[in-house]
C-alpha cells in the first residue's frame, strides 16, 4: 500500500516506516512460506516418479514425514505472518490515534461544517483492519508469481507457456477489478458516512423527534439513506465479488489446462507423468494469491482511500508544535483589533474589537441576539481564532501557548452546556486523573454548588449521563460554573451563564464572579438579563460584530439607557396637578 506520490512523507508512511522490521520479517517469511509451498509439487513428483516405479514403501513412508514436517512449518510461519501483519495494523493505531482524534475534535473549529466527522477514526480502522485480514499477505505472495512460472518453464516450455497464459489473464483481471471498485467504494464509503450523521444528529435530538411526532419521518429519511447505502455497498461488492468467482473459475481451468498439456507431452513421451501433477499444483499454487488479491481488492481500495484521506487530513491540520513553557498569566487582557470569520465561512461575524482590562477585572458583554458576543469569546478562549488580530495574555498571543497549558489558566462556561459521561466530580475537574478532592470542592463552593451537589443521591460521585442528561438544565449549568471556575483560572470567560439560573443561581454567579476579580482574575460574562452583570466593573457593547462602546459599567450602562429609552417629551396634559413630570 503506498500513498500518493505527492503526500510520500507523511505522518502516515513515518508511523508506517517505523515497521519497517516487521516488513522485512513479514517478507522473509513470505519467501520462506513461497518455498514451502513447493512441498506438495515436490512430494508428488516423487511419488509419481521414484516411489511408484520403485514400489519402495519405506521412501515413501519417509517422504510422507518430511512432507509433513514442511507443511506444518509452512503453516506455523503463516500463522505468524498474518500475526505480525495484524500487530503493525495495531501499531500504527497506537501511534496515530491519538494525533486523528486531536484532528477529529480541532477540524470542526477550523473548517466548520465541512468537517467529515468521525471519518478519520473510522478510516484509521479501515487502514488497521485491512493490515489485519489475509489481503497484506497476498500482496507479499504475489510477487512469487515469476518465480512458480520459471519453475514451469523449467519442467516443460509448453506448461509454462500455458501457465503464462493463465497468469496474464488473471493479472489483468486483477487491474479491472482496481479500475473497476475505485468509485464504488468511494461512493459507499460517503454514503454510510451520510447515514452514520443522521443517526447521530437523531440520536442527539431524541426529545424533539419525539415530542413533535417527527420520528417517523426521520426514520424514513434513515431508511432513504440506508438504502442508498446498502446499494452503493452492494455495488461495491459485486464488482469484486463477480470478479473474485471469474478468477476462480479461470484459475481451476488453467490448472486443468496444464493437466491437459502435460498429458500431450506424456503421451509424445517428452515428460513423466509427475511433471503433469506437479505443474497442474505448481501454477494453481502461483495463482492462489491473485485470487486471493481480487478477494480482498474492496478492503484494499477502502483502506488506500482512507490513507489517502487520512493523509490529507494530516497535513491540513499540522501537529501542534511543543511550545515554550510560558508563565502563567497574571497581569491583563488585551484583545488587538480582533475580526472573525465562522469557520468555513467568509462572513464577518465580529470587526476590529478592541480592549484592555487589568487583572481583577470584569466584563460585562452584551448586546442583541446574534451580534457576535458568543464569536467574540470563543476568541478570547482560543477556540476560533481570529483572522485578524490577536488576543493576548501578558502580551503573550495565545497561539503561543499550547492548548493543554493555555487551557489551565482559563475557565470557559459555553452558551450551550454540555457535560460529560462521568461523575460530577470528574466533570468540575475537567477529567484530570490527578485532581485532588479540595480543590473540586473548593471550586464547587466558589460556584455556590456544593450544596446543590451533596444532596444528590451519591454527591459528587453521581454520575452525569452522557451530554449531562441526569441533571437538570440548572444544575449541568452550575456544574459547568465549577468546571470553570476549577483551578483558579487566570481567565474566566461566561457565555449567558445564568440563562438556566433560578434568583439563587444567579446571587451564588455573582458571588463567584466577584471572589474570582478579588483573586486577582479577568472575568468575562455574556449576559442577557442585567443580574448576569452584577459582579463586572466594564461594559463592552456588541452590535452587528463591531464594538459599539467599552468602558466603566455605569458610564456605558447610562449611555445605553439613553439611546434605549430617550426621556419622555414633557406633555401638558389639562389636569395640570396629574401631569407633573
Ligand atoms: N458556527 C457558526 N457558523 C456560521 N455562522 C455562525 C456560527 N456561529 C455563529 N455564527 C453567526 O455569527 C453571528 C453571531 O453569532 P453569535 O453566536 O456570536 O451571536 P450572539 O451575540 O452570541 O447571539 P445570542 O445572544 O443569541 O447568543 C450570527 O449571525 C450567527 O449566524
Ligand atoms: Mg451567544
């Protein structure tokens, strides 16, 4: 299997070329194995030639031992070629696993929705699978096919002109199959992803299916695009499968044929009659991995796609580079002539914002639905980056920083929170394994969700159900406060953070937000309703993506109100005494 000329070195062929060793090994093998495979021509030309003229039944008593003897090391070195094979298959998972999930969860914030989802994952299993089946050990087979020829040639010119015959046919119904299965598989491949989303997204969306009696209808939708599926699948299929039985047939004539062959010479007296078992053996034996080839050709062509995709991908998304430990930020925020773009997309979502604030400070973001306040943050976490301008930390861009590192100085609660499978605990400590039981209670109380959390069934053991359905959309939402806030995060960006909050909720963000100003952190909250902006200092006012107006909370707040509510014109209504403005 090689990739494209133009992607040669790539993360892909280095993880390949560190198996190098086994591949030698596998091919030493399979040299071993090829030679083995002349026992049974070998045995039966003896047998035809020596045992049965001499009538020795001890000669063949010893040939049927070392016969046997060959066959059994001949199975054993297959076993573990097909072993080896399989273990690279999982090597080479193990060493990019990691590195496509990483793509899997970044694609998405670059390239929007034109991601492929969890194709890369399913494509690494496609690749590993492949290594795994008897497909690899055919290709090392095949190129024995000259030798098993010459061997031919060797016994008679006339089987091994018969065998060449045969061997032409079957390679090149070997090219067909390849020319044939490339859009097939392609198309099947692309069709169950498509099927694969739409369970997804129904999946995820059970209750409004559900509720609005829409399941039917996307059940017919899966049922359109299952067939769609299982048709390009069978497409597949029977190209290889239609081809695979041709081979078949054509390879159990050619050994007939050289059967036919050598009894003409027998008959014309130029060979004995071991030569016509053995030939009819030997070129059967140097065709079995064409067949066997065409057999798994739909598994090849999948898993070269999938390297190919695999590869592209790679490159799209370079790994991240291990960058200088930078100290932890603690002196201010300074967001640099920041634009936007979604990902994928070419519209500007947010313009040329621009803002400084000191540690210990708050932000208050707010402005209409849909004028950037979400996009803006997302920057400010790092999660989009800008495509122009940059958010800093300590004058540190933050592209500087690696993800992992940049992420313990930042506490981050989305617009839409989703938690977790696992327990609550593990979800206010974002999944640290070495987490220490004081600080998630510490950044629990910080949240004012500690109560909230000891009274459940099993505390901060109880375990959240998978997108945090065994919590109550307030609960997952205080619950993500304490993600946040967990570690003591330099920065604490707050996307509508109180949209699920009762009036307890929201005294207890309040709180929070202003213990974590007095520690010395930078605060930003999206808010809606104004108690969402209680404990900030500063103003930033959004709208239509450009920054309308940023400064102390009661200047801008004043600003607002007047351009929301211009005072009243002072009537004189002709009750003099009610109309006192
Ligand atoms: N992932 C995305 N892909 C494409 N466009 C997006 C994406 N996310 C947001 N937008 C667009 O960006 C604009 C700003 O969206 P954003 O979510 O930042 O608004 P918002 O101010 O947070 O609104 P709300 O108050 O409703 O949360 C919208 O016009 C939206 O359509
Ligand atoms: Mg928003």
């Amino acid at each position: 299997m090689t990739a494209a000329p133009a992607v040669r070195r790539s993360e892909l062929s280095d993880a390949l070329r560190a198996c190098r060793g086994a591949f030698i090994g596998v091919g030493l093998m399979s040299c071993m194995i090829n030679l083995l495979y002349l026992t049974g021509s070998v045995f039966m030309l003896e047998v035809y030639d020596r045992v049965l003229p001499s009538r020795s039944v001890p000669t063949l008593v010893g040939l049927i031992i070392i016969a046997g003897g060959l066959y059994i090391a001949q199975g054993m070195l297959d076993l573990l070629r097909g072993r080896i094979l399989g273990r690279v298959g999982t090597a080479l998972d193990e060493a990019l696993n990691a590195r496509v999930f990483d793509t899997v969860v970044r694609l998405p914030l670059m390239v929007g929705n034109r991601s492929e989802g969890l194709q890369p994952l399913r494509d690494l299993d496609n690749v590993r699978s492949f290594l795994g089946s008897m497909g690899p050990g055919a290709f090392f087979d095949l190129p024995w096919l000259p030798f098993y020829m010459a061997i031919c040639f060797a016994f008679h010119w006339l089987l091994g002109v018969t065998a060449l015959i045969g061997a032409v046919i079957l390679v090149t119904l070997t090219l067909i199959t390849e020319y044939m299965s490339r859009s097939p598989a392609k198309e099947a491949m692309t069709l169950a992803a498509r099927r694969n989303d739409l369970a997804a997204s129904s999946r995820r969306n059970a209750e409004v299916l559900v509720a609005m009696g829409m399941a039917g209808r996307m059940n017919n939708r899966w049922n359109e695009a299952n067939e769609d599926y299982l048709a390009g699948n069978q497409r597949a299929s029977d190209v290889t499968g239609g081809l695979g039985a041709v081979a078949k047939v054509l390879r159990m004539m050619l050994q007939s044929a050289v059967l036919g062959v050598g009894a003409y010479l027998v008959i014309q007296q130029e060979a004995t009659g071991g030569i016509i078992i053995a030939g009819s053996i030997l070129s059967a034996r140097a065709l079995a991995p064409v067949d066997l080839a065409i057999a798994h050709w739909k598994g090849f062509v999948a898993a070269r796609q999938s390297w190919q995709r695999l590869n592209r991908l790679l490159q799209q998304i370079p790994p991240r580079a291990a960058q200088t430990l930078l100290q932890a930020p603690s002196k201010r925020l300074l967001v640099e002539g920041v634009t936007m773009v979604a990902p994928g997309d070419q519209r500007v979502i947010v313009q040329d914002v621009t803002f400084a604030v000191e540690a210990g400070s708050g932000v208050g973001v707010i402005g209409p639905s849909g004028s950037g306040k979400s996009s803006l943050i997302r920057a400010l976490v790092g999660v989009w980056t800008p495509v122009r301008g940059k958010v800093r930390l300590d004058g540190a861009a933050l592209d500087q920083w690696s993800s992992d590192v940049l992420g313990r100085y930042i506490g981050y609660l989305p617009q839409d929170v989703e938690l977790f499978g696992g327990s609550v605990a593990q979800n206010i400590c974002r999944f640290d394994p070495e987490a220490k039981s004081d600080a998630i209670i510490a950044a629990a109380k910080e949240a004012g969700v500690h109560e909230m959390i000891i009274k459940m069934r099993e505390g901060y053991d109880t375990q959240v159900g998978e997108q945090g359905t065994a919590l109550s959309a307030g609960q997952a939402q205080r619950v993500a406060l304490a993600r946040a806030l967990y570690g003591n995060p330099f920065l604490i960006v707050l996307d509508e953070p109180n949209s699920n909050l009762d009036s307890e909720g929201d005294e207890a963000l309040t709180r929070a937000v202003r213990a974590a100003r007095e520690r010395g952190a930078v605060v930003v909250v999206v808010a809606h309703r104004p108690i969402g902006i209680e404990g900030v200092d500063q103003l930033l006012v959004l709208k239509d993506g450009r920054m309308q107006t940023f400064g102390p909370k009661e200047t801008v707040l004043g600003q607002v109100l007047q351009r929301v509510a211009p005072p009243p014109p002072i009537k004189i209504v002709s009750d003099a005494g009610a109309a006192k403005p």
